[in-house]
C-alpha cells in the first residue's frame, strides 16, 4: 500500500471522489493540517508526490523552493478551479509537474501518480498530498 497525505477539503465531494478511488488503488491516506506539517513528513518519511489543492489554500513560492530544497526528487501536483495563478509563475515553471482543472479526473490523476512513482522505482513510492 503507497502512503497519501492529504490536506484537501475533505467535505468536497469531488475530494472525496478521487479519495475513494485512491484508496481503491491501495493508496492510504492520512490527513496533514499545514504546510509546515507537510514539510517536515516529506523529509521524514522520503515522500514523492505531494498533490496541492490551489483553491484552498494561498501558498507561496518561497514553500514550493523550500519543499524542493529539501527533496529535489519530490513531485509536486496541483488541482484548481482557476487555469493561471499569477503569482505562482515560478512555482508553474519550475516546480509543479501538473496541475489538475477541477472537477478531478480520475484517470488522469492516476496516469500521473503512476508516472511519477514509476520514474524512481529504487524509491519507496510513497505518496504526499495537501491543500
């Protein structure tokens, strides 16, 4: 079973969606309240995806350097009803590898969770997500 951290909006019903079927994919999920939390299970646990919900949360890119800085290997996917967050230029560019319009496809989250565990496969495919 891969590892899912999330800090999504559990009440939304298309979170709750994709969650089912994650966990359908042997993906366990376990819920994290700030970035702060986020950041430091990264580094402990070797995670290497995290998944971002860009709606709920306003995040800079001074964390997006820093989580990067800490795991270069690190995936990071996004998920927002909006297609440009200006202020996230840097963070687009250089380090989210996809982001996702809502309402969440399930089979392009998967297509992507698949690639980016498969592109390591030396690692432990654990898996990190937060709003």
């Amino acid at each position: 079973m891969n590892d899912l951290v999330a800090l999504i909006d559990r009440k939304s019903k298309g979170w709750i969606e994709v969650e089912s079927r994650l966990e359908a994919l042997n993906y366990r999920i376990h819920l994290v309240e700030t970035l702060e939390e986020l950041q430091t299970l990264t580094v402990k646990t070797g995670c290497r995806v995290v998944i971002l919900d860009l709606d709920v949360l306003e995040i800079p890119n001074r964390f997006f350097r820093a989580l990067k800085k800490d795991n270069p290997d690190l995936a990071i996917l996004a998920t927002s009803s909006r297609p440009f967050h200006p202020q996230l230029k840097e963070a687009m560019t250089h380090h989210i590898c996809a982001c996702f319009r809502k309402p969440i496809e399930h089979e392009e989250i998967e297509y992507w969770l698949k690639a980016v565990v498969s592109r390591s496969p030396a690692r432990d495919p654990t898996i990190c997500s937060e709003r």
